[in-house]
C-alpha cells in the first residue's frame, strides 16, 4: 500500500493541434485541465481514475477525427494541473 500523501485525479480535454509544415506537417496534443478531484493516496487515485473514466461518455468526434474534436481523459498527478499544455512543442 503506496503511503499517505495527497495527490489529484484532474480531468483534461485534449485536442490535436497543428505544429508545422516542417518534414511534411506534425501535430500535437494539447491538454487543458477541466476539473480535478483531489485523493488521499496513489492507490484510491488510480482507483478513482478507472471508475471516472469509466462513466466518461465517448466524444462524438474524437481528437484523431478528420472533423476535429476533443477527447476527455482522467490522469493521475501529484500536483494539480501539472499535464496541462501551456506552450506548442518546437520542432527540431
């Protein structure tokens, strides 16, 4: 049993996002965060994550979609937010 120390299952909508024409076009995903729950531990957290992701409904389009769209994941993190994307990856 993993220690007690407090951790968050946070809710990110990711979408497919356009990073250059560079070597014939590249993407990416971008993650912003939704909503986190916060847990007493990794064990109930991961726990929580597969009950959450479980009821999470199915996008219409999902992020892959030639149409577009956003697919919702649950992760599990220790400090709030810290899958967020906050800037477009540079190609190199």
């Amino acid at each position: 049993m993993s220690k007690i120390s407090p951790c968050y299952v946070t809710l990110y909508s990711v979408t497919r996002e356009f990073g250059g024409y560079e070597e014939g076009g590249w993407y990416f995903d971008w993650y912003e965060p939704i909503r986190s729950v916060r847990c007493r531990n990794m064990d109930h957290a991961y726990k929580m994550r597969d009950r959450l992701q479980a009821a999470q409904p199915k996008p219409r389009y999902p992020r892959y979609s030639v149409l577009g769209g956003a697919d919702e994941i649950w992760r599990v993190e220790r400090e709030r937010g810290e899958h967020e994307t906050l800037s477009a990856p540079y190609y190199e």
